[in-house]
C-alpha cells in the first residue's frame, strides 16, 4: 500500500489549500529571502515545492530557483503557472534529490512538507540531502508547525464549502502517539465523500537541533511566525528554521 503522501497530493488537495493562494506566498517569499539575504542570481532549491507558488515568488526576485516535488499533479499545477518558463521543475523524492552535490546556495522547505516519514531515519536522510546538495557556503530555511502549539489549538472538527465549486470540506484533526493526523473528506453535498489522510510527526526543536547538526547544518535563528516574530516554544504558531553549512 502506498504511503499517504503518495495518495493525498492530487487535484483535491488543490481545492483543500486553495486559501494558500500566490499572493500570500509571495508575501511570504520576500520576508523568508530577506532572513537569508542571499545574492541576487543565487540558485535557490525548493523542497517539496507542491503547486510551485513560492518558487514562483523567489524566480520572481531574481533569484535561479528549481522546485522538486513527488506528486505529478501538483508539478503539472506548477508548471502551469511557469509561462515563462524561468523555474526549473523536478519529479523527485526529498529523500533522494535528484541533484547533484553542491548545486544550490539556498534551499527552502515550507509549509510544513517535512517529518511525513514513518522511518525517523528517512527525516534524518532528507537533512543529510539537504547538505548534499548545498555548497559549503550554502544556507536553509525550514518551515515547519510549533508542536505545543499544534497541541494547545488543535481544532478536532471543521467543515467549509468551496466557493468555486460547491464541494463540502471537513476536517477531522487527532494527535496520537507523536503524529497529528487529518484526515479530509471532500465530495458534493448528498454524495459519498472522497476521503484522504494527511499526517506529520510532532518533531520538536530539540529534534530539529540534534538532527541538523549531525546531517552538518547548524541553525542561525528561528522564527514564530511569518512576519519574523522571535519564536517563542509554547506560543508561536510556527517554527521557521534559519540556518547554514556547519564550518
């Protein structure tokens, strides 16, 4: 049986996270870019770069940006939107990037899109590729949820219609045994829902510090939120990662 990412990145997630929409992620982009004050023309790598809205956002700073993401529905979404063709889109596995050694001076992984693995090791194996294939003077920037945070506001149940296409959404949310879980039905209102799951393991910051440091990364700061709010650990929303190459 495939593992849930293979399963759940598809066209529904589309309509799911259609409040994540580019404006947003471009906002987002220029503040993250600014924390890492990379040079102009710098070759940036995003990591699980789903439908390509921050990718898009960077190439539009000027920045060389490529985007790798497993699911080939999203990287068509991508693509899509990449008339110009200015960002490099990949189909690849964060565990095994299809790059080779030292080629980015920056790589990003937002929004969450890590600790899906059941395997600690294969989290393990994505920092150690995020080294890989930065340059010694390379930086990172991990986006990643607060767990105490995820813990104290987990909201059990939603429910929403999308607007554009009548469809219902509802949510149910669970933590159990280090993982929150969500699983998603979506399907007109009357009909039998399609159903997904999504699930991310509560990793800490004492994680993110033991593991990056023995992949060789070394974190310069960490953010609460995305407006650059000093991280606080049971208060802040996010847990947004700065860092570099370890000397």
């Amino acid at each position: 049986m495939k593992a849930w990412f293979e399963r759940s990145f598809g066209s529904d997630y589309m309509i799911v996270y259609r409040h994540r929409n580019r404006a947003q992620a471009a906002a987002e982009a220029q503040r993250m870019a600014g924390w890492l004050q990379l040079p102009e023309g710098a070759e940036v790598l995003d990591i699980g770069c789903g439908m390509g809205r921050h990718a898009q956002a960077l190439s539009d700073m000027g920045y060389r940006v490529s985007g790798v993401d497993l699911s080939e529905a999203l990287l068509a979404e991508a693509k899509a939107h990449n008339k110009e063709g200015r960002v490099t889109f990949s189909q690849g596995d964060m565990r095994e990037l299809p790059y080779g050694d030292a080629a980015f001076r920056a790589t990003v992984n937002l929004f969450t899109s890590f600790g899906y693995f059941e395997e600690e090791a294969d989290n393990d194996q994505v920092l150690r590729e995020i080294r890989r294939v930065l340059r010694p003077d390379g930086q990172f920037l991990i986006d990643f949820m607060n767990p105490a945070y995820v813990k104290k506001h987990l909201v059990p149940h939603s429910r929403r219609i999308d607007e554009q296409t009548g469809l219902v959404i509802e949510e149910c949310r669970s933590i159990a045994e280090g993982w929150v879980t969500k699983r998603i039905g979506i399907g007109l209102p009357g009909e039998p829902a399609r159903t997904y799951e999504e699930r991310v393991r509560l990793l800490p910051l004492e994680w993110f510090e033991q593991a990056l440091d023995q992949a060789g990364l070394r974190i310069d700061r960490v953010y609460g939120n995305y407006g650059g709010a000093h991280y606080a650990p049971d208060a802040s929303q996010r847990m947004i990662i700065a860092g570099r190459v370890k000397a």
